[in-house]
C-alpha cells in the first residue's frame, strides 16, 4: 500500500519534551502542599527549625499549601497538552515561582538565620527546577525560531 509522508526537511528541530518537567513538578508541588496544608507546623520546623505558633501563621500557611496543591493538578493536568499555548504559559510561571522560593529560602537561611534539616535542599531543588523550566523555555524558543 502507498504511503503518503512529508519530505524531508534536512533541518532536524531539536525539542524538549515538557511531559518529565510537568510531571516532576506535580509530584513535588503535590507532596508539598499535602504537607503544608495538613501539618503546617511540622513542614515549617523542617524548613525553618521553628514551629507556626500563631494560629494566623498556621492559617497563611494551610493557604499556601492548598495554593502548591492547585499548582500541582495545573501541571499534572497540562501533560497530555505538553505543547499548548496554556502548557508553555504554565512553565513560565512554574520558572517564576521556583526562582522566587529559592530566593525566599536563601534570605530565610542566610539574611534571617532560620534553618532546618529541609531547607537547603528545597532550595536548590527549586534552584534545580527553576533551571529546567528556564532551559525548556529556551531551547523550544530556538526550536520555533528555526
């Protein structure tokens, strides 16, 4: 049977598959809201050695933790559409989000001197994703510009 397909091009684009970087991000985005909204006293003592022990402080923290959940069915929700308009617009503020906590958590461990046992690594785990989101962006920005 004939089969019909494009010529080639010659100029193979190179692409990144958005898929692993939306699936991480809903996973860590998931666990940590689940954490921060259940026990938001105990994710703080693991960040920052220090306990919530204003009910408003546990409030504003249960608040962000369902905010992390909403970003995790964002980005768990977009992987089948990894290529949409609404997918690369979620990166971009997945890339905003994950530099702004990194700073955040740097100033609370080096300008604040808050410390617990997860701070640094959320930080440079946020460094980490910050940089995929970043290099995602970049490389599908140079693949439709050829």
């Amino acid at each position: 049977m004939l089969e019909l397909r494009p010529a080639p091009t010659g100029n193979r684009q190179s692409t990144m598959s958005a898929r692993p970087l939306l699936t991480i991000s809903a996973v860590i985005e998931l666990g940590a809201g689940v954490a921060i909204a259940t026990v938001p006293s105990a994710a703080a003592s693991l960040l920052f050695g220090a306990s919530l022990d204003a009910p408003v402080a546990e409030v504003v923290a249960r608040v962000a933790g369902v905010a992390l959940l909403s970003l995790g069915i964002a980005c768990w929700l977009a992987r089948p559409d990894e290529q949409s308009r609404t997918a690369i617009g979620l990166i971009t503020a997945m890339l905003f989000y994950n530099a702004a906590v990194a700073t955040l958590l740097a100033i609370a461990g080096l300008a604040i001197n808050l410390s617990g046992p997860a701070l640094w690594p959320a930080a440079f785990l946020h460094v980490a994703m910050a940089i995929w989101c970043f290099a995602f962006l970049l490389i599908r920005r140079g693949a439709a510009s050829h």
